[in-house]
C-alpha cells in the first residue's frame, strides 16, 4: 500500500509518533479494501487511517487513553469511520478479522514507555500477542507485524513455529538496526 501524503495526521504528547517503522508496516500491507482488520496499537492512527480510506472495516485499539483520543480526532479530522477501543491487546476483541496488523513494542528495554517498551529480548508483548492472536483471525486470516534486528526474532520465531508461518515481506536497513515486516499466517491442524 502507497503511503497517503494528504492524510491529516495530529500527534499529541504522550502518543506514539510515526517514524520508520510504521511507514514500513504501510507500505508493506496488501489489502483489497473489503477486509475486516485490526490495528492493535494503533496509536495516533496512521495505519488505520490508510486502511479505513482504502475501503477497509478498521477497528483500532490502543493500551493509551490518549492515544485512542488522539486516534479518535486523526479519523474525524479526515471524515474516516474507525471502531476506536481501548484495549490491552485482546482485551476489548470479541470477533474475527480477516488481517491484524502490529506495529508492537519491539525494543529490548525494560521499564520505559510502554509504545516501545518490548522487555527482555524485546518480544515480551509480541509473545503474548501471539498467544491469543490466532483466536481472533479468520481461517484465512493473516497478520502482519514489525520486528527488529534489535529483538530476538530467532527465539520468537522458534517459540510460535508450530503455530504461524512466518514470511518476511519488506525490510529496512538503518545504521543501527534492520526493520523488518512479516506476514504470518496461521498453521492449521490436518
């Protein structure tokens, strides 16, 4: 998906600001423009934003009051209708969706700011996610979900292969560390 220049995008205080990785994560994304999505972590709601304007049924969650209300101006301010809900991962989620989307807490830190904060190894939420994630996807469904060279994909990967095929889709190379966006898809049981 092309990144949309005239989209209206406000960030305020305290809410995660679009940078490298949420760029990637869009223009990584293939969607028709009739799927039902979540955007977990959504944030100030770029990603939503594009997947609502191309025609998606776009709900949007966010562990940040602030972010949701941020998130909740960004879609009014460009006349897009997104289902807001604060959530704790699934926390708010009773349905399926046809592709989740990610943009989680990747760094390997520990007790800083939660839209970044990825624990040890970096994969903390991104496991817990992971966990319930294939209860809330289509038969069909997929996600796709950043990561970085600075987490333990290896450990992740090994940890959920018996669950999801990972593919890796698109990957970006800065001084510091290599971003990379997967595709999973769930295995199932024959």
């Amino acid at each position: 998906m092309e990144v949309d220049s005239s989209l209206k995008i406000y960030v305020e205080d305290g809410v995660y600001e679009p940078a490298e990785d949420s760029y990637l994560l869009i223009k990584a994304l293939e969607v028709k423009g009739n799927e039902k999505i979540l955007d977990m972590g959504t944030g100030c709601g770029i990603i939503a934003l594009h997947l609502a304007k191309k025609g998606c049924k776009v709900v949007a969650v966010d562990i940040n009051e602030k972010a949701i209300e941020n998130a909740k101006k960004n879609a009014k301010a460009n006349g897009l209708k997104i289902d807001f809900r604060k959530s704790n991962l699934f926390e708010a989620i009773n349905e399926k969706f046809d592709l989740i989307v990610f943009n989680p807490p990747y760094l390997p830190t520990k007790g800083e700011d939660l839209a970044w904060d990825g624990g040890r190894d970096g994969i903390e939420i991104i496991k817990k996610f992971l966990e319930d994630a294939k209860n809330y996807l289509e038969r069909d469904g997929m996600i796709y979900i950043v990561l970085s060279s600075l987490c333990n994909i290896e450990k992740l990967k090994k940890l959920f292969e018996k669950k999801y095929k990972f593919e890796e889709v698109l990957k970006q190379n800065f001084f510091f560390e290599r971003l990379c966006v997967y595709r999973l898809t769930l295995k199932l049981n024959k």
